[in-house]
C-alpha cells in the first residue's frame, strides 16, 4: 500500500509545482500591472496640476458614462 501512495505523490507534484508557479507568475504581472497603473495615473495628475488643468476623468466614471 505504500507504494501506491507513493506513486500517487510522485505522479501529482509536478501537476502541483507547476499550477503553483503559474499563478504565483500570473499574480506577479498583475501586481505590477496594477503598481505600473497607479504610479502613471500619479504622475499624470501631477503634471496636469503643473500645468494648471484639470484633474483627469477617473476611469470608473468613464466607464459609467458610455
């Protein structure tokens, strides 16, 4: 009966290693993504405040409009 489990084990790791890298990647790019976002949307507004404008429409009021 031990072999059998171990087989088991051994048959499911790489299933298992690999789902967890995936999403560990996946969570990676949209952690960056979102931090990448927040970080332009900064600088957009404070160069718009530089240059006396407006703020910039937010995108979830822009997305309610249309």
């Amino acid at each position: 009966m031990d072999e059998y489990w171990t087989a088991v084990f051994w048959t499911l790791l790489p299933t298992v290693v690999v789902t967890i890298i995936f999403f560990w990647v996946l969570r990676s790019i949209l952690r960056a993504d979102r931090t990448e976002r927040r970080t332009y949307a900064r600088i957009e507004a404070e160069q718009r405040a530089k240059r006396g404008l407006p703020p910039a429409e937010s995108a979830a009021s822009h997305e309610t409009a249309h």
